[in-house]
C-alpha cells in the first residue's frame, strides 16, 4: 500500500461517488481519477440485455481501469502526487459476480487477478451507501441515457453486493480505513455543512494514516 494518499470512493451507481471524489481533490489539491463510463460501448446494450452483454461490458471495463490505474502508479503515486478517485478496480469482482454466468465469471477472474497483481492499493476508502429510493432518484436526476433501461431489481442487488463486499474488505484489510457515509441522511451535494462533515472526516482520516506510518 502506498504512503502517498490514495482516497478513493466506492459504492452503487447514483450513489454521488465522482461528485465526492470531485470535493476532496478541490479540497485537498488531489488529482482527480474518474473512472470512464460513456466510452463504454456496450452499455446501452448491457442495460436492456444483461445476460447477452454482461462479458463484453466487464472486460472493458476491466481493461480500462487497469489503464488508468497504471498510469496513476506510474505519474502520481510514484511521483508521490496524491490522488483522490470516484472508484478502485475491486468494483469489477462486485460487477462481474453480479452478472456474468459461472464459466464466463472463472475466466474473467483468472485476468482480473493478473492484471491486478501489483496494482495500487487505496489508503483511505469511502464507501457510499443508500436506500434504493434515493439511488433512483439521483439516477433519474443525471439523465444518462444508457442508464434509462436500468431495472430497479438490477440496482437493488447491486448495493446488497456492495455491503457484502465492504463488509468482507473490512475484515481482510484492516489496515485500510473505510469511512462509511449514509446518502439518505447527509446529502455533500447539495448542503455545504454534509461536505465539510464529510472532509473533515477524510482530513482525520489521513491525519492518523500519517501518524502510524
């Protein structure tokens, strides 16, 4: 794990991840990682046909965020520039467990854990949680076209696999905080005081990464 801060926030799509990851890299003169979305061509598809797109949607996904997090290792982190992201690659394992079929899923992690090997690993994680009703709203609000077909039921599994993964990364890597934010009861978009509760909670957060290093 690196010694530079590497924040990144995590949690189900509409959940206000890049918008935090925004804050904190404006707040802390971070660089700013946000995962690509809208190049992925599959996604349209993906939303109305999920068990015919899955693969071709995850392995993109996959191959891009390798990509960049790559890139990240080798101009900021090693650079020691700190770094502030709206996502980290273990987001694919939730996503691909989800919905690709059992032998498409076995074959995809063989290249997950290749390409993830030696890939940056996170020193402050903030996961962002909701219910389903906030998370479609907020879906509903940014408009993405692609997300139009998205089914509810698709979405409620998605943050029930969240919470288990968390909970899970919590136990296996005790020595990454995890800062756990409710989005139904503190909104950092819209109310100036739940971004400052929100930052100060990363600045102490940093602060006692520093003083055990």
């Amino acid at each position: 794990m690196t010694t530079i801060p590497f924040v990144t926030v995590e949690g189900p799509i509409g959940v206000g991840k890049t918008s935090l990851a925004k804050a904190i890299s404006e707040h802390f003169d971070f660089h700013l990682l946000k995962e690509i979305v809208d190049e992925n061509p599959f996604l349209d598809k993906f939303y109305s046909n999920i068990d015919e797109w899955s693969f071709q949607t995850e392995m993109f996904f996959l191959c891009n965020r390798y990509k960049q997090l790559s890139d990240i290792q080798r101009h900021y982190l090693s650079a020691h520039k700190p770094v502030a992201a709206d996502y980290h690659i273990f987001k694919n394992i939730i996503f691909a467990k989800r919905t690709l079929r059992p032998e498409e899923y076995d074959k995809y992690l063989e290249v997950y854990r290749i390409l993830t090997a030696d890939m940056p690993k996170p020193n402050v994680v903030i996961y962002l949680h909701a219910s389903l009703e906030t998370l479609l709203k907020r879906v509903k609000l940014r408009g993405r076209e692609f997300e139009r077909d998205m089914s509810p039921l698709y979405l409620e599994q998605l943050s029930a696999d969240y919470d288990e993964f968390i909970h899970h990364f919590e136990k296996t890597h005790p020595e990454i905080p995890v800062l756990r934010i409710n989005g139904d009861d503190i909104d950092f978009v819209n109310y100036e005081q739940d971004l400052g509760l929100v930052l100060q909670k990363v600045e102490e957060s940093l602060l006692k990464r520093s003083t055990t290093l």
